[in-house]
DNA sequence: CGGATCCTTGAACCTAATCAAGAAATGTGG
DNA sequence: CCACATTTCTTGATTAGGTTCAAGGATCCG
C-alpha cells in the first residue's frame, strides 16, 4: 500500500514535535514507525489534558478514537447490571488504550488521575496497522503485557485474602512510580502517591472500601508501611511489603 | 459418522494431510499460511495425543514447543508458593497455546480432556512469525481473545456471588460444546459433558470443592439444570441459567 | 470385588460484607 | 481566610456467605 497523497516531502526534520519528547515515542508502540509515519500519525493526532472521572470509552459504545497515554492513569472497568464493578486493568504511560478490531470495547476506559493523552481516529490507526507490522507487532506485544497483567490479577482476586490483596495492589503502585534517585534514600525504601480513591482499590481487588481502608491500618500498625496522607503512603522496606504479598 | 481415513497420500497437492482436515486450518492461527508455509510448519510439527494431567509449558521453565489445539481442554494456571492455585484460563480447540517472545511463561498449562496438539518448535513458529505478517495478526487477535475472556472471569471473580459463578462457568461450557443440531431438541435446550472435575471448577472460579458442590446441587433443586451424571448436565432453558449469571 | 478417586452433605467457624456513625480531608463561596 | 457542604476515609457492631473440618456415598477402574 503507497503513502497517502497528502504528504508533503520533509527533507529535514520530518519527527513531528509533539513525538520528539513523547514516553510512546521509543517505549509504546510508536517506536515501530519511522519518521514519515509519526508525521503522518501526528497529523491527525492531537495531544489533550482530561480531569479525573473523564471517560475515553465506554462499554457498549462503539469506539472511535485511540489513545497513548503521556501521562496519568486509566482505569478499565466492567460492571454488571446491579450496579457491580470490577475494575479489570490499571494502564500508565506510555501504554495504548484501545481495543483494536472490535467495534465495541465491553470495557469503560476512564481517566483516574489528570492524564495526558496522544489522541487518534480509529480508522487512522488501523490504515496505518495495515501498512507497518512493526506497528502491529508492538500493540501485540502490549496486549501480551496486558494478558499477563490480567491473569495476575486473577490469582489475586481468586485466591489471595483481603491484606495479600491490598499488599499486592500496593507493590504494584510503587513499581510503577519512578523511584526518586540519587537523594542517597535508604535501598528500598519507597514514597508514592496512591492514584486511586479507596473505593477504586476496593473495586480493582474485588473488595468493600471498608475492607481496603482496614487492612491499611492493620499494615500499618505492622509497620509495613506508613499512611503520610490519605493518599500518600511511604514503604520503608519493599521487601517486607512483598512479604505479604502471598507471592 | 464416518471416520475420516488415516490419510490418504496426495503427492501433487502441497496442503498437508495433517493440515487438510485441521481445525486450527482456518479458524486457528494457520489461518494466515499459503500452501508452502504449512509445509515447513508441517515438516516441522508433530500430532499428537496427551492425556489428562500431562503439562505441556510449566511456569519458570523454558518452553521449548508451542502448540495447536486440535481437540480437548487445556488449562491455564498459576500457583502460590503455599500451594493455592487458581486457573486462568480455560483453551479449546483451535487455539494456539504459548507464550510468544517470552522465554518463561509464569504460567502452567495441562491438558484437561484427552487433548490432541498439534506441536512446534519454539524457533520455528518465531521465525515464521517474522515472515509471515498474517500469522503474528492471527496470534494477536487471539491473544485479544484471551484478553477478553480474562476479563471477564476477572468480573466473575472480583464480584460475583457462588451461584453466579457457577452458572457462568456452565453457560461458558455450553457455549463452548458444539450443539448436536436436527434432532429437532426445543429451542434452547443444551447437554454436555463437563470437561472439568469440581476441584478444577473450584480453581477456575476462586471457590472450594464444597461450594462448587452445593451450588451445583441448588441449582438442581431450582430447577436450572439437571445432573444426569456427575460431568453430564442438562440445561433445559438457556435462559434461565443466563439469568443466574448475574449478567 | 476392592481400592482409589471424586463427589455430596452436614456442622462449626471465620473472613469479609453490611449497616451505621463519625472524623478527616477537600472544595466552595462569601 | 474562614465557615460550610461534600466527599473521602476510618472505625465499630453485626451479619452472612463461603471455608474448613469431617464423614459417608458414588463412580471408576484394574
């Protein structure tokens, strides 16, 4: 297939702006396309901020647009018709959101913290899949991550008890903060911020917020970790916390 | 039914025998093969039939094969070092079994049923993956397959009651047992055969043995399925055991 | 037929859910 | 910057669904 009739020849510097600092650029799954392509992508990308609670997708609706994430959270989430929630899938930068060949997600994909997004039409990424494999190579690679991520989780959910379940999810978080280095901090010690309410931990674990809140203080009063602020928890050895993690 | 033939020799067409009547053919990853591919793949695989229990991938070792299934059950599944397991995922024919581009899998699969394979080597798959655009499009629509299914059982765990998950394994068997069509059954009526005993169906579904045991007999005493055997059930309304999946 | 595995059922127990209230944090408008 | 409203979080008391422990019954297979 032949480039589309809009492209204008750069000669120069053809790596757009936007992608020159981008986290998708080298680590998600732009890093397979070649400059022409960024520029093409780009060109019909735009880059935007949302707000906490702002949905990307919704399940049952047909989606049409594709996101990387920059920066921030996303939650996946299912629900039952009771009103029952589980959610399915925490992402950060710099991974894809989207649910490629299906017209309907069955998930709800929202924002949980302010996030940034580099965000697509639908039909310009799967035109661009046809074009490059390298492209389609690394969105399966990440749906393979996401697999993995999944079926973590479902031990978790299936077979741990309440503290194993809030120990894993908070392990999972600090592995997910960038470590603040050079500050000569003790090894193994950790600071991070919780990206999620309590109501959201208790409905990534399959528990009650009352479940979620007890079992912090009970780690707590292990000396497990510490409660800084409601959101801010400091882990002052990882590898007691991975003590509890039942794994 | 006739028993197709052992193989019959065809010199001059290039399909492979064992290719011609696969399962995994058309609707499995072999899909996206021409004629000479599947040749090479077939030169380099092996049929063959294992028994229940038998591992094909442990977790922490290396796999060396990866797989087609062409009849039976396999399941996926991880464990605790204090022995709680939990299965992941339950794969029927034509699916491919294995982990791409990972060396350890973090997984155990173990036929179920008496399963045939269709197995290669591990090099041989990823060297025509790297050939063959089409056959990585096939494993990554599986692999979003897989994702979705994990997704679900992940709803399914963190949220459900007993019963519910109960009707939901059996409505997932169901879907996944060929309907034995012309007998004129009324509309809606289903029979099959459990591949699972109630131990494994306690591991896929986060329960004990116990519980599984009593919500089966409930469901009996509601009126929602009959068991004429201890694997042989007999769903008389599709629909009301729907309705008991709480989705 | 005998032994082993698989399954069911009952009783006691326990973990996490539910129900309820209040405290802490966050945000808003004056 | 403070007073008030709202959301978020914690803690306590009670309840319930599922686990654990225990025993006996089916089913399968040599």
């Amino acid at each position: 297939m032949t480039k589309s009739a809009t492209s204008v020849p750069l000669e120069n510097d053809p790596l757009p702006d936007l992608c020159r600092a981008c986290k998708a650029r080298h680590r998600g799954i732009c890093g397979a396309l070649d400059a022409q392509q960024l520029a093409e992508l780009n060109r019909r990308s735009h880059k935007q901020v949302v707000e906490p609670g702002k949905t990307l997708m919704d399940a049952e609706e047909p989606t049409s647009a594709y996101s990387n994430i920059l920066a921030g959270v996303v939650k996946l989430s299912k629900m039952l018709p009771d009103g029952r929630q589980q959610i399915v899938g925490l992402q950060f930068a710099p991974d894809f959101v989207g649910r490629p060949f299906s017209q309907e997600s069955a998930l709800k994909a929202e924002a949980v913290t302010s996030t940034v997004l580099c965000t697509f039409p639908r039909n310009v990424l799967e035109r661009m899949i046809a074009d490059s494999a390298g492209l389609e190579h690394n969105l399966y690679l990440q749906a393979l991550a996401e697999l993995d991520d999944a079926r973590d989780l479902l031990l978790t959910l299936g077979r741990k008890t309440a503290r194993e379940r809030v120990a894993t999810f908070l392990l999972m978080i600090a592995r997910h903060t960038p470590k603040a280095e050079g500050t000569g901090e003790p090894q193994g010690s950790t600071d991070f911020e919780l990206p999620l309410t309590r109501a959201e931990i208790a409905d990534f674990l399959g528990l009650t917020i009352e479940t979620v809140s007890r079992q912090l203080t009970k780690l707590k009063g292990s000396g497990v970790i510490r409660v800084e602020a409601n959101r801010r928890i400091c882990v002052p050895d990882l590898e007691l916390l991975e003590a509890e993690t039942g794994d």
